[in-house]
C-alpha cells in the first residue's frame, strides 16, 4: 500500500469537483456550484474550499483539470470556459501556497487521456487517444508511454480541423443532434434504444462524421487504442458498427485492423485523471500499480 495520496479537481464551469485518491480508489469526493458569474477571487475560493473539503496532511499533490487555454509549467490559466473573470490566473502558486503540496494543472482532455491511462481501457498500451465527444470534441494523447501536451498546449485539437463547411467539432460534437434534427443525443439514444428507425438512421450519419475525426487521428498518431468520452460516447453502442463501416476505406489497412476503439467506462475519470498528473510529472513513480 506505498500509492500516494493524491487529489484531483475537475474544475467546470458551473461546479468544481474533487477526491481525494489512493491506488484505484477514490476514497472521499466534494462537488461545489461555483459562481461562474463571480469574482475570480471568489471562484478560487470556491475551488479551494471543494480541496479543502477532501484534503489531510498526507496528501502528496493536487491535480487540476481545467477546460481551458493554459501555461501548464507556469500554472497560469488564461481562459476558461463559462468563467468570464478568469483571464490571467495563476492557480498553481496560489494553491501551492496555500496548501503547501506541488501542484499539477492541466486542460481536461489530457487529464481523460491520464486517467484512462492510468486507471481504465488505456492501461497497458504505450500510445493512446482519449477523444472527449461532449459539447466540443477534443484529444488527450499519451506518446510512448507519456501524456504529450505539444508546445502550447494545444495538442489534440482535433475538433477544429475544418471538414464540410465548418469543422469537425460542429459535427462530431453533441451539439451536432440539435444542429441537423433539432434533437438531442439523449433524446435520439432513447429513441435508438426503443428500435426507431429514425433514430439509428440519425447516428449512422453522425458515426460517417464521427469517421473523418478517426481518420485524423490515425493519420496523425496512430495509437494502440482510441478511447472515447463524454456525453456522446454514452450512445456508442447505436453508432459503433456504422463507425467501424465507414473506416473501411482507410488506405492503410493494419491500421484498421489492430486499432482498438472503444467507450470509457470510467466513473468520475476527470477527477482520477487530474490526480493522475503527479505520475507524469514524476515518472519513476509510474509502476505505481
């Protein structure tokens, strides 16, 4: 039992979530409505008030997920979504202050790619891709048993690669459901899940839109598996096959064979993911498990 104690946050932009973790388990959660609207100062409150809350003295660091633009080796945010105060914060010195443990900060597709890394279906492969299908679509990637940010960042941006008439995050996205049928993706899976038509026709053609972001991440990294997250992968069962149909014509043909896609089940991986930064930044302790 030598795992370190570590917390993960999940900062959104209506709440802030975290735990406090040890091994695979998540031992203790807190979950605060911030106020969006608010002060900065306020917000970081809030945030250290939701640490606090599953914090004790032998924690060994705290990771931060944020859906935003950052300086991860600075800790400086410099935007975040639905949070219109934040613009230049350094939240690594001020938690660090006052908790007095290292701090680790992150946007939150790169903290799914560690956490499905570490704790799910990328456990045991060197390279993996954990595209986030939410309200915008993202990748975390892991590179030769490693998470690869990029330079800024900005590594994994997938979703705004331009594809049709807009990009592929306007048709890979939830909000694609709402766009073309005026629907949503709950509504449509529990339709799908009822035998209608309509419905299984509907995710056909997203998992045909779905493909072509596929298809850029095997170009462009070719992992060992794609795992996918966020609202829309709830719904994988209905547009799977469809999927795996329209990458058929994928030029290189081992590619297609020896990939692996497959849907996250991991309950709160945001918050395993963001504690799962200690291990990237201090890669001897990688044989944790």
């Amino acid at each position: 039992m030598n795992d370190p104690l570590l917390i993960g946050v999940d900062l959104g932009g209506t709440n802030v979530r975290s735990g406090l973790v040890h091994g695979e388990n998540l031992i203790k959660t807190s979950s605060i409505k911030i106020s969006s609207e608010g002060t900065s100062d306020k917000v970081i409150s809030e945030i250290i008030q939701c640490i606090d809350d599953v914090f004790n003295k032998d924690v060994k660091s705290i990771g931060i997920g944020v859906p935003g633009i950052l300086d991860t080796k600075q800790g400086i945010v410099y935007d975040v979504q639905n949070i219109p105060s934040w613009k230049e914060i350094h939240l690594k010195s001020i938690i660090q202050q006052h908790f007095n443990v290292p701090v680790y900060l992150n946007n939150d597709a790169n903290c799914f790619a560690a956490g499905e890394w570490h704790y799910g279906r990328g456990k045991g492969y060197s390279n993996v891709a954990g595209l986030i299908l939410g309200t915008g679509v993202a990748a975390g990637l892991i590179l030769n048993n490693k998470l690869y940010e990029g330079r800024n960042c900005g590594a994994g941006e997938f979703g705004m690669l331009p594809y049709l008439n807009h990009n592929l995050e306007y048709y890979c996205s939830g909000n694609y459901f709402k766009q073309a049928h005026n629907s949503t993706g709950e509504q449509i899976s529990l339709d799908a899940q009822n035998g209608d038509y309509k419905a299984l026709d509907i995710f056909a053609q997203y998992a045909k839109h779905l493909s072509f972001a596929i298809k850029a991440v095997l170009y462009t990294v070719d992992p060992d598996i794609i795992i996918l997250g966020g609202s829309v992968s709830k719904a994988f069962e209905y547009f799977k096959e469809p999927l795996m149909q329209n990458l058929q014509d994928f030029p290189y043909k081992p590619v297609i064979k020896n990939i692996l896609i497959e849907q996250s089940l991991i309950e709160n991986v945001a918050i395993l993911g963001a504690a799962a930064l200690f291990f990237d930044s201090n890669p001897l302790e990688n044989q944790h498990f």
